[in-house]
C-alpha cells in the first residue's frame, strides 16, 4: 500500500505527486435500467470525458499551467522521481447544464437511503448525550458525498469483477467513512471556535466544548472498532493513516497561522491531509473490496485525493465569494483567523499591501474588507480557480481504467459539480 503521509515537512515534495495518468479498458456494461440512466446522463452534456479536453467546456480561460513563482516547477513523484508539471487540458467556452447532486446520486440513491437508516444506529446508544450530539451533525443537511463516493466506485469497480451486488464490506466501509468524517468537522469546530456548521448551530455551541470533544473521540473510536472488524488489513491501514493525517493537517494549519511566507506545495500538503486523504483512502477502500487489481484501486486513490485536493480550493474561494447565508459560515472565516489558503498564496505574489495587513493580523478597523478586495483584484481568485480544474483534469483521467457506465459517469459528474459551485 502506498502511503501519502509525510514523516517530516521536508518530504513534502514526495507526498504530492501531481501528475496521473489513465488506463483504457474496453469493457462494457450491461444492465440495461443504468445504461439507460448514462444514456440520458450524456443527452443533458457530452460525457465523453477520457483523455479529451474536458473542462474546456466551462468557460474561456486562458491556457496555462497555475505554478507559484515561488514553487519550483519540477515536481518529485511518490517515488522521488523527478518530473515535469502534469499536462492541462485546454479550455473553451461551451455552455452545459448545472450539475445535480440529486441526479449525480440517483444511481446510489437507494444505497445512501440505508446508510442513513444505519448511521445513527452504528454510532451506538450507550450515551444519550453522545447520541443527541452526533444527531445535530448527522441531521444538519450534510450532502453524504463521501459514502456517495464508496458507492459509486464500489459499484463501477465492482463491474470489472462481474460483481452483481456491494458486499457487507463495501457498505460498512462508506458508514465508518461518514463518521470518521463527522467526527471530524465536531472536532474542527471545536478548533476553529466556529459557531455554525450548515446552517446550524454547532455541537460545541449547543453542548460545550467538553461533550464536544468526547462526542468525536467517541466517534473516532467507534469508526474504530467497526473498522478493526472487517479484518482487511490493507483497509485498516488505509482508513487509520487518514486519523493520524487529520492531525498532522491540523498541526501544520497552527503552525503557520498569518505566515505570508507559506507557499503553494505546503497549502496543498496542509489540504491532502485535511480533506483529500479521507476521500483517497474511501476510493481506494472501495476498489479493495471489489477485489479489482491493484493498479485499479491505486487509480481510484488518485482519483480521491485529485478530486479531494480541487474540492478544498473550491472551498477556499467560494470563503472569498460567496456570503455568510450561503456558506453557513462567516464569509472570510478562514482569513480572518490567518489560514492562508490558495487565493491569498497567489494574491500575495502581487500585493505587497496584502503581506502588511495579514501580518498585522487584521489590527485595523475595515483591514479584513480591504484584504478580501486585494485578493479579489490582483487575480488570486482566477489562478485559485486554474488551480482546481488542473486537479479536476487529473481525476479525470484517473476514472479511464473504468468501463463505460453510469457510476463512472457520475464520478466524472461529480468533478464537474464541484467546479461548477463556483459558477
């Protein structure tokens, strides 16, 4: 198994290999109720995604690779091999039709029903206090993409098999997902101070800091013990290096607070560890369990954390762009507490004034406001942007090794619903 954690920041270079490259199959895909669904799926846009140029369709961007002058643009693979930056589709302009988290699940839809019959229920019902708080995150609106994810890899993989149902594995593996995740943000708020998530009020908010702490600890324990139990070594090894990576991404975040000196390859360590080792590990737990061969399931990884690493600068832009109603969140949020993300790492290559009002840590009445618009005017948003759909190309064609079907269709989907949150 190949491992993505870096043992020291000085190895971070090898962590994030960015380039990925495909793999063709010709087999096909028989059942007829989901060729029909991928058939309508490709009458709504082109789908014919594979090596072609994908993302040109999204609107008229210049064609460019996003590098930081301060980021060199060779790059180590994971295995310490030196190599040039991965290749970028071109872009054109080309309208489409806004993707749908409902129409992208559809073909899971009744997957994702049992996990949320079984989700509460796995957590257990020893503690009242525990249970009410894991309810207020369960309940809060989450869009379940994770689980999602399991299945629809576990289903699309599946059929290089001749795999006709998901197993008690596959199943299991996207619950633990789902609570390892929600342990995840309980105890991320506790961190950040943040007083909503989705909208509502947070577990530490309504319960204090104390429950909300145990109420994740409790929770990571329980993922646990549920993995410990599917006694597949390769998985329990995948899914426990991502609890250790959740802390090592949260180390690095308060080690570098208002550090205007933090370059790109760091932001993208610091966001594999936080959010895309976690979709990685799923991924490729999904493939394991389908039992394809292990180049198939390293693909599915790749595709993870690519996907992973765009969805976090999406994430990062829309703190930028979009208001505290939409977020569910103070807009800025992250700025304003010193976690420079993408579009501040490239705005302040061009905006000196940028550097002085960070470092002063928001000192000044209306600093916060003028800094947003610094970042907004020196282009930090677009290059952010760039940044993201170079790692959508990546998942792309990381999903060539797949046969043609509706699941591979919403895995392509889905790459492009998280671009299009922006639109």
């Amino acid at each position: 198994m190949m491992s993505m954690t870096c043992h020291n920041l000085d190895s971070a270079r090898t962590v994030l290999d960015l380039f990925a490259s495909g793999c063709s199959s010709s087999a096909s895909f028989n059942r007829s109720s989901v060729r029909n669904y991928a058939q309508s799926s490709r009458k709504r846009s082109c789908r014919g995604y594979g090596a072609r140029k994908l993302l040109g369709r999204r609107r008229g961007i210049a064609q460019r690779r996003v590098s930081s002058t301060k980021t060199p643009e060779i790059l180590l693979n994971d295995t310490g091999v030196a190599q040039g930056p991965p290749p970028v589709l071109g872009f054109k302009k080309e309208s489409r039709s806004p993707v749908s988290l409902t129409n992208l699940f559809e073909v899971v839809a009744e997957d994702l029903q049992i996990l949320n019959q079984n989700l509460q229920s796995i957590v257990g019902a020893e503690n009242p206090v525990l249970m009410s708080a894991a309810e207020q995150i369960f309940g809060a609106g989450g869009k379940r993409m994770r689980p999602a994810l399991v299945f629809l890899v576990s289903r699309a993989t599946a059929e290089l098999v001749g795999l006709k149902e998901l197993t008690v594995e596959h199943r299991r593996l996207a619950e633990i997902i789902e609570m390892i995740h929600t342990a995840s943000l309980i105890h991320d708020d506790v961190l950040d101070d943040s007083d909503i998530r989705r909208g509502k009020e947070t577990v530490h908010q309504l319960y204090g800091t104390r429950v909300a702490v145990l109420a994740g600890d409790f929770m990571f324990a329980q993922s646990s013990w549920y993995l410990a139990n599917l006694e597949n070594l390769e998985v329990i090894k995948l899914i426990s290096q991502v609890i250790k990576d959740f802390a090592s991404g949260e180390i690095k975040q308060a080690s570098s607070l208002f550090d205007c000196d933090t370059e790109l390859e760091e932001y993208l360590l610091k966001s594999y560890y936080k959010t895309a080792s976690l979709i990685a590990a799923s991924t490729k737990g999904a493939g394991i369990f389908s039992g394809v061969d292990s180049s198939i399931s390293q693909k599915m990884y790749e595709y993870g954390k690519n996907l992973g690493l765009s969805f976090q600068v999406i994430d990062d832009i829309l703190d930028f762009t979009q208001s505290a109603e939409q977020l569910g969140k103070p807009a800025g949020s992250d700025l304003v507490k010193g976690n420079l993300t993408a579009p501040v790492i490239f705005a302040l290559e061009k905006e000196p004034k940028l550097r002085e009002i960070i470092e002063s840590e928001f000192s000044e009445p209306g600093s916060l406001d003028e800094a947003i618009g610094l970042i907004k005017s020196s282009g930090g948003i677009e290059r952010a942007q760039q940044l993201a759909e170079e790692k959508a190309d990546l998942a792309i064609q990381n999903l060539q090794c797949l046969p043609q079907s509706a699941f591979r269709v919403a895995l392509e989907e889905m790459v492009m619903y998280n671009l299009e949150r922006i639109d």
